[in-house]
C-alpha cells in the first residue's frame, strides 16, 4: 500500500462517516413533529411541546452548521498539507520528539478550540439563552475555557510525554507500559474525580441536615449500601437543566446532586432517582465500565504499537519527517471506523444497564417516583420524545424516556 493510497482511505472515512451521521441526523429530525405516545402525554402541554419542537429544530439546524464547518476544515487541513505545516513551527523551537509532539499538539489543540470557541458562545449565549436554559456568565464562560486549557497541558500533555518517552525507550512492546500508565490513570479519575477536578469548575457542599437527608440515608440502609457522602453541586450557576451522578468506590464513593435536581424534583422521586444509581453500584456497572475501558484501552494500544513505527502513516499526511505524533494522528483516523463499534456495543451494554437500574428501584423502592422524575427532567430539558430508532441505536446510552416508562410501568 502507499502513502497517496493510504492518505484517501483517510479522506474516505472522514466523508462517510459525516454522511452517516447526517443520515441518521435527517431521519431524527423527521420525528420531532410526531404525535407524542399517549405515555408521555402529560409530559408537555400543547405550549411547551411547541417549545420543545423548536428546540430540537434549532439544535438541528445548528449541529449541521457546526459539523459542516468541521469537516470541511478536516479535509482542507489534510488536502493542503497543514500537518507538515504544524509539525514545521514545532521543529523550529527543539529537536527534542518530545517537546515537539507537545508543541504540535498544543498548537493543534488551541487552534481547534479558538475556531469552535464561536460556536460554543453562540450555543450556550444565544440558543440556551433563548430557550431558558442558560445561566452561565461571560466570565464563567471564559474562566472555563482557560481552566480547561490547563488541565489539557498538564494532564493531556503529561501523558502524552510519557507515552513518547515509553515508546522511545521500549519500542514497539511500549503499549504494555502505556497500558499500566492509562489504566491507573484511569482508577485514579474514576476515584477522585469529584475531589480533584470537579472543585475547579464546582462547588461541592455536603446535602444539610433534613427531611431529603434522612430520607436518602433511610433508603441506602435499607438496601444495605453505606452511603455517607452525599452531595450538592452548584449546576445552577450554568444551567438550569439538572443531573445527578454517582462517583468513586469503596470509601470514595459519593453521590452527586444537581442543585436544580432538588429544585425540580420532589423528595421521592429524587430518592427514586438516587435508588437508581445504587441500581448501578449494586450491579457492578461503574466496575463493568472501568473494566470494559481499561481493556478497550488496551487493545487500542495494542494495535497502535504494531502500525505506529511505519513511516506510511506519517507520508499519509504529507509529513516528510516520520514520527511518533504524526503517526498518532493518522492512526486516530483510520481507527475510527473500530471506535465507532465499540461505541455501539457500549451504547448498547449501557441501555441494558438502565434498565437493570430502573429495575433495581422497581424491586427495591417504587417505580412511580422514578418515572413522574424522569417526566419532570424530560420536560425541564425540552427533551426529544419521539426520537427514530436507528437515532438511538446509534447514538443514544440511555433507552428513549418510552422504553423507560413502559419497562417501569412492567410489574418484576
């Protein structure tokens, strides 16, 4: 095979994947005027589903506006050869690969983000604002770009030095130790996110003293799960959407509460909605997820390793100097099309693991408070109610808020 061969099998699936997604995009859109199933008619009145229509059709019209503009500026960064361009800037300030890589990355990087940064305003100031949504601030907004530009160079760019350095001093057998280097990374995230990272974007107070407390607590006692770290995060100061979310394991573990969640919801149904998550934990999901990640990783690297030190991956990009980042790029696009199968078959482990969830609080709460809260938050966040189902297949974690109701409303 050739580099010229191998650079338009690049271009290929770059086109065909945009072409399915906007197929699939398309046949979404067809359904958001779709009579709403009698299930869900008391989710929105008349009013509010007409808001929600144009919602959808708004995000719609905009997501293909978004992801035009990306693709096209894809294809013309690997048409004219802006690659080699990158690489060129980063080799003038060191011949060190690993200073370079983290050159070609950062610039790669903040280019990216300094070009969607438009977008992303528009988004949350204009189509959010507009639906009532958003509750961010301009120096919200700024203060989080910056914030994440950092966590990038100093977790992104730690990383990604190590790998190279692994790589240069283990050649092609280097996966195994990147593997170690991701996957504790990863434990280490999945146990101390809500200490480490969330406080730099969120304010995390334990749930006070009260009725919803006690409550919560009386519900984890009785399913026998210790649950001492309960807490509220300040979501309201973005949006008005909420969430809530379990983290962590063994004496890490915690549960997070939007504060809209608790505006939003009764007392029983976000004790429904909490029961849910433990549904989770007692199933072993989050260990499951954690697994599944790790191996996936794995395998990624695996395959990295045996095609990353041929100089066809660099030339494919019109990169005269071949190296371990320009390889990495090329490698990451023609791994795509595996990527987007693994993603299915996650998507469709998670959707299963819903229902698994809800079914935890069928049999150990009640079903009611589940599903009068998942209506609530449908309705609060204008949500799709009638989405197609190749839609879901695809794209979709959760099952519809149907599938959910009908797999409640199902006597265990």
């Amino acid at each position: 095979m050739t580099s010229t061969t191998l650079f338009y099998i690049i271009i290929a699936i770059i086109i065909v994947n945009f072409i399915i997604d906007k197929i699939l995009d398309a046949l979404n859109a067809k359904h958001f005027n779709d009579e709403v199933p009698l299930e869900l008619q008391d989710v929105y009145d008349e009013t509010e589903y007409k808001k929600s229509q144009a919602y959808k059709k708004t995000n719609y019209k905009f997501g293909l506006l978004t992801s035009t503009f990306s693709i096209v500026l894809t294809l013309a960064f690997l048409v004219f050869d802006g690659f080699e361009f990158i690489d060129n800037i980063a080799r003038n300030y060191s011949e060190n690969s690993i200073v370079i890589a983290l050159i070609f990355f950062g610039i790669i990087m903040i280019g990216s983000d300094i070009l969607s940064t438009p977008f992303s305003y528009y988004k949350t100031f204009f189509i959010e604002e507009r639906f009532g949504f958003n509750k961010t601030t301009k120096k919200i907004f700024v203060m989080d770009k910056i914030k994440g530009w950092l966590l990038m160079a100093v977790l992104g760019g730690g990383i990604l030095a190590l790998i190279i350095w692994l790589y240069q001093f283990y050649g092609e057998n280097f996966w195994l130790y990147a593997w170690a280097l991701i996957s504790v990374f990863t434990i280490i995230m999945n146990m101390f996110y809500a200490k480490l990272i969330v406080p730099l974007f969120n304010k995390q107070t334990p749930l006070e003293a009260g009725e919803l407390r006690d409550n919560i607590s009386n519900y984890a006692n009785s399913v026998g799960f210790k649950l001492n770290k309960i807490f509220v995060i300040d979501g309201s100061k973005r949006s008005t959407k909420a969430n809530a979310y379990f983290s962590g394991f063994g004496s890490e573990k915690r549960v997070t509460l939007y504060d809209t969640l608790i505006n939003d919801l009764e007392d029983e149904e976000i004790v429904a909605v909490l029961a849910h998550e433990v549904g989770h934990y007692k199933k072993k999901h989050i260990v499951f997820n954690l697994i599944a990640s790790v191996l996936l990783t794995g395998l990624t690297l695996y395959i990295l390793s045996i095609f990353i030190s041929n100089p066809l991956l660099s030339k494919a990009l019109s990169v005269k100097i071949p190296s371990f980042h320009i390889g990495l790029i090329a490698f990451g696009l023609l791994y795509s099309p595996i990527s987007e199968v693994t993603s299915l078959i996650m998507n469709w482990f998670s959707r299963t693991f819903e229902y698994q969830a809800d079914n935890y609080v069928k049999n150990t709460y009640k079903a009611q408070p589940l599903i009068t809260s998942l209506k609530k938050l449908s309705k609060n966040s204008l949500s799709n109610l009638t989405p197609h189902k190749a839609y879901v297949f695809m794209h979709y974690s959760h099952p519809t808020l149907l599938d959910r109701v009908k797999n409640l409303k199902v006597k265990s």
